[in-house]
C-alpha cells in the first residue's frame, strides 16, 4: 500500500453527484477487475489509493480475494494490513470532514452527540431529534456518510478473514470487527431511512450500494454461523433475518454499481458454500438460486475468471462435473500472466482434484496432487495423504505406503522443531491460519499413526479416499455408477475382514494359546459401515442403513482410532429418521451429535447440524432440549425487513 501522511488527509466536501462522477476511476477498475485485467485494474486504483478511501479499499479488496483464495498466512496478513491501512486513513478523511463542516455551521457537538446516543440507546435518538434548519442543513454530509460506508467494509472484510481462521481468537476479532463495521452501517442506515424521497439528492449511489452490500452480508453471514460460534462472533441482541439479507444483495447486485459484483461474488459463495456442508437439506433450496445469480453476473462479464470459479462450484452441485471441470480449467487458462495466476490455478487445480476422486478417475486426482506438490500448495501433508490415498485406490499400495511414510516424517519434522513440545506428533505444523486444515492434519496424522501399528500391512482394510470424499459430502454429487463402484468397494474390505477373523477363529480352533493375537478391526469395520450407511442415504435405501449405523452406536466404547464417527453416525442416523418422517427423532439424534466436543471435523459437523436444525425450525419441528442463547446483549437496534421498502 502506499505511504501516507493521515494528518494531512483533506476533507471530503464533494457533492453527492459529484461523487458519483469521481468515482467512475473505481468502476472501471472493479470492471477489469472482473474482466480478468487484474494488473489493470490494480495500477488505476494506485494511482488515488494514497488520498482517496475508496481507491484504497479497492487495492484492499483485491488482497482480499487473494486471501480467501490461498492459505498463506502472508497473504492474510498482507490483506489485513492493507485494510487496516484503509481504515486508518479513512478515519483520518472523516475526521477532517466533520471538522471543516463545524465551520459551515454543522456542529461537531451534534454529531458526535448523535453517535454518542445511536452506540447507547439505539435508533430512537437519531429519528426523533431531527435538526429544525433546512432541508440540505437537516441531512449529514455525503462526505461523512461514504467515509462510514468504507470504514465499515474494511472492517467486514476484516472479519471475514478472522472468521476463516476457526479459532476461538479468530472468532473474537471477527466479533469486534462486525460490531465495529455494524455501528457504522446502522448509523448510514438512520440516515438514510431519514432522508426517505430525497436519498438521491445528499446520498451518492456507490455509498447506497455499499450500505446495501454491508448490511446485507452481515445478516448473512451470522444467520450461517452456528449458536456456538455465533455467540463468540456476536454481541447482537437481535436474530439476523436472512430474507433481509438476500433482498439487500439482490438490491445491491441489480443496480450495477461498484459493489454489484461483489455482492454477485457473495451470494454465490453463500450458496455453494452452505450447500457443500448440508447438501441434504440445501441442494434443492439453493441450487436454482445459484444458477440464477450465476447467469446473470455472467452476462455482465461472461469470462471471469472469478465468477468461472464458482460457474464450476455450482456446476458440482447439480451433478455435473464435467462441466464444473471444464469451467474450472478455462478459469485457470484466462487468468494466466497476471495477477491472479497462481492464487486461481492452485485454487482451481485443488477443485479439479476433488472433481477427479469424485468420478473415481484416480489418475488424474493423482496428476493433479502432484502439481500442487512441486508447487508447494496448501499443505503438503493433507496432499501426501490423499496421494497416498489415492494410490491404493489403484491398488499400488506401495506407492501408497511411501506417501503415507512421508506424512509422519512431515509430522516428525514439524514437531521437533517446536520447542517444549510434548510429543512428537502431538500437533500438525503450525503453518496455517486456518483452524479446520489444523484439523484435517491432525486427523491425517491419526489416521497414518494407525496404518503404521500394523506396519501398514492393514491399509487394504480401509478405503481413506472414499473416507475423505464421504466426510467432505461428495458422495451426493457422484453419478450412479460411481456409486455402486463404490458400494461393491466397501462391501469387498468388510468381506475381506470377515475372512480374515474367520481364519484367526480357525487357529484358535486348532492350536491352545496361539502367538497370533486376535484382532477386532473395530475401528476398520465402524469407517466402513458408514461408509455403507452415507452410501444408502445417498441412494434413498434409508430402511437399509439403519443396522448399519446401529453397529456403530453399539461398538461406540470400542473404537479407539476415530472417534469422530460418533457424531457423524448421529448425523447419518438423523437424515434416516428425517427421510422416513419422523423429523423430531432425526432432530433428536441431531442434537445428540452436538454433545460430542474436539473431535476432527467438529466445525464442519456443527455447521451441518446448524443448518439442518435451522431447516427443522423453518418446518415448526419441536427442538428435544432447550439450546443456550445464540447472541449476548447489546444496545444496537435491529434493521429489520419491513423498513427496506
């Protein structure tokens, strides 16, 4: 970012059609931007970015798509001091703003008078104290308003960063960021509710856009949190509404201003990501509203790279994965020798991966694996895995062992280069922000720790790449052939498991005290079992699953290795109730999964439930116990559906 003086930052006096006009250098700019002109883009938003807040929060919002997209901490950081930078020099223009205005007769006391008692008692204060001068006197400067507007989505993009990081740290500044960038959204908010008929005259349209985007975004990304989560993120006395969320986007995306794409790029996010974790309860609800954003932005701008991306997301979830391949190869080939190169091709290359284990084409997964290896993408040790994994899928369990071998002495490595550590794969690197790849390492680990007492000699006993694909829900995008491959996979290690206990019982028939221990294969049959069980869900063979995800419960105390299958099974057991109509059971055993803590993939499992639980709430299906408040107190008023119109 460049160097500035803040002290020196001038005041915003500009008219709101002024503005608007000024502002036409940033609307070219997010137009190359989305236009896969990336270096374009970023040199004419450098050129104002040092004295204008807005050109500086558009180079900001460039590391933030960065960000999002890579898993290095230097990119995170990159991107939070960027829009710190932002911030900072955003506060300094309003500062000035306000203090000049002083002179020409809107009094410093007032406004922060009027803050003062918006942050204490809400909203009353600012709609029942209108200023008695004239019409342009009554209304607070277009100056001041855009500064709020910037400051407040330099704060939500902030918070979105923090929120990926899944941590309990990564919550609480996320939570101080979204309350920092709500107070000043609902301060614009009570301007413009003021304003009514005549918004157009004081309030510039890009800042509108903005307050709508913002809003809009707040409310749905703590309707998506769990109450767990959302109760550290959120310090909010009332509920978010998601319809006023989606109605603010789609009003934000059909004006066709700065924030328009953006608020394109959200819904689909919202949508493919949500879906990805419950696509149970999701796909049927959300897939058509996805196409519908997705064709429309296309319209707009028909090769970007970035709307391509989510072209192949959405593509993935109604079942078409060719097609989502394809649109995630042409995403990587228009944005090379640019900006974005890297960040896209390994984004879309790690996609492409899931695509190829979804289709069981396990040569290309490992083409793909190996790619993102010699690039040093991610982390190498989730990649070795799943290479590995891979392999054995083929049969070349040698191959497979290698790979696996290489992810303990990645482990043994990382460790004992920690000082003080207390064991030696006691955690994964710590080379990540994020908090739910902490986990996947740590369940790799595990699962490699595992394969290892055996001297890897029982690898064939389990399917780890169906395993993964299952956990991530991939098996409700696979085509039906793939899926009987792979229940004829499944079915092939729990037969192969059976023979191998019945030639132990063999030789406990013969000899007195064999050297031979008796193995169980708990932990092996329990992972194939559910595997079996979300491979009938999936097939609608519900009544079929049930004794499936009985054994399970019944051999719960026996299973040692992962113990993450608890609560998944829960999981499994509740969509078998709630597909046979008895959706008070399934949201019973739902609830009963929630009881299970720090286990790999807890976040995503409670994500799941969440969003399942909230799909029971909408149907009136009664809760089993009463869940803890999902929002602490605070004095902030609630903006609600029936204002926007």
């Amino acid at each position: 970012m460049p160097q500035s003086n803040f002290t020196a930052t001038p005041a915003n006096n500009l008219t709101a059609a002024d503005q608007e006009v000024q502002d036409e250098t940033v609307a070219t700019a997010i137009h190359y931007l989305f236009s896969n002109q990336f270096m374009k883009a970023k040199h004419l938003l450098e050129k104002e970015a040092a004295t204008d807040p807005l050109h500086s929060l558009g180079l900001g919002s460039m590391l933030f798509l960065k960000a999002i997209m890579t898993d290095e901490p230097g990119a995170h950081q990159e991107c939070l001091d960027a829009l710190m930078y932002t911030y900072d020099l955003t506060a300094s223009q309003l500062e000035a703003t306000v203090r000049q205005h002083s002179i020409f007769g809107h009094s410093v006391f007032q406004y922060l008078h009027h803050c003062y008692y918006y942050l204490k008692c809400g909203n009353q204060h600012i709609t029942s104290h209108p200023s008695p001068t004239n019409a342009a006197e009554a209304y607070t400067s277009n100056g001041i308003l855009r500064a709020h507007v910037i400051k407040a989505e330099c704060c939500l993009q902030m918070a979105i960063i923090y929120l990926m990081q899944g941590s309990y740290v990564g919550y609480l500044q996320c939570g101080v960021n979204l309350r920092r960038a709500y107070s000043s959204y609902y301060y614009v908010w009570q301007e413009h509710q003021r304003m009514d008929q005549v918004h157009s005259d004081f309030l510039d349209q890009d800042t509108l856009s903005g307050l709508q985007f913002g809003i809009g975004a707040i409310h749905l990304i703590l309707d998506a949190l769990p109450p767990s989560i959302r109760r550290l993120v959120s310090s909010f006395t009332w509920k978010p509404e998601k319809p006023l969320g989606f109605a603010l986007l789609h009003l934000c995306k059909q004006k066709n201003r700065i924030r328009s794409p953006w608020a394109s790029l959200l819904l689909l996010a919202y949508y493919t990501t949500l879906t990805s974790y419950c696509p149970e309860m999701l796909t049927m609800e959300y897939t058509q509203p996805a196409i519908e954003v997705l064709l429309e932005t296309q319209q707009l701008y028909p090769h970007s790279a970035l709307i391509l991306f989510f072209a192949g997301r959405t593509s993935r979830l109604g079942s078409n994965l060719t097609l989502s391949t394809q649109s995630f190869l042409y995403a990587i080939e228009i944005s090379k020798s640019d900006w974005a190169e890297q960040a896209m091709h390994h984004l879309c290359t790690f996609e492409m991966t899931f695509n190829a284990m979804l289709q069981l084409d396990w040569d290309s997964a490992i083409d793909q694996l190996d790619v993102l290896l010699d690039q040093q993408y991610w982390s190498p040790m989730v990649l070795h895995y799943l290479r590995g994994a891979s392999l054995a899928m083929r049969g070349q369990q040698t191959d497979a062992i290698l790979d696996y071998a290489h992810v303990l002495s990645m482990a043994t490595a990382a460790s004992t280069s920690v000082p003080f550590s207390k064991s030696a794969f006691s955690s994964p690197p710590a080379t990540t922000h994020d908090q739910s790849l902490v986990d996947l390492q740590q369940y790799v680990i595990k699962k490699v720790q595992f394969f290892e007492q055996s001297g890897y000699q029982d690898c064939g006993l389990s399917l780890a790449a169906l395993e993964y694909v299952a956990i991530m829900d991939g098996f409700t995008w696979m085509a039906a052939p793939s899926l009987d491959e792979c229940h004829t996979l499944v079915d092939r290690c729990l037969e192969q498991i059976m023979e191998m206990q019945q030639l132990e019982y063999m030789i406990r028939k013969r000899e007195i005290d064999p050297e031979t221990p008796l193995s169980t294969f708990v932990d092996q049959r329990a992972a194939l079992l559910w595997l079996k069980a979300t491979l009938l869900n999936v097939a609608g063979r519900y009544e079929e699953a049930i004794p499936h995800v009985n054994w399970i419960v019944d051999h719960s105390d026996d299973i040692e290795v992962d113990r993450w299958l608890l609560p998944f099974t829960y999981w499994q057991a509740g969509l078998i109730a709630w597909h046979m109509d008895n959706r008070t059971h399934a949201r019973q055993l739902w609830e009963q999964a929630c009881c299970y803590k720090h286990y790999p993939f807890e976040t995503r499992l409670t994500m799941k439930i969440h969003l399942a639980l909230q799909k029971a709430d909408q149907l009136g299906v009664p809760s089993t116990r009463k869940l803890p408040a999902s929002v602490r107190s605070t004095k902030f008023q609630y903006v609600s559906l029936a204002t926007l119109f």
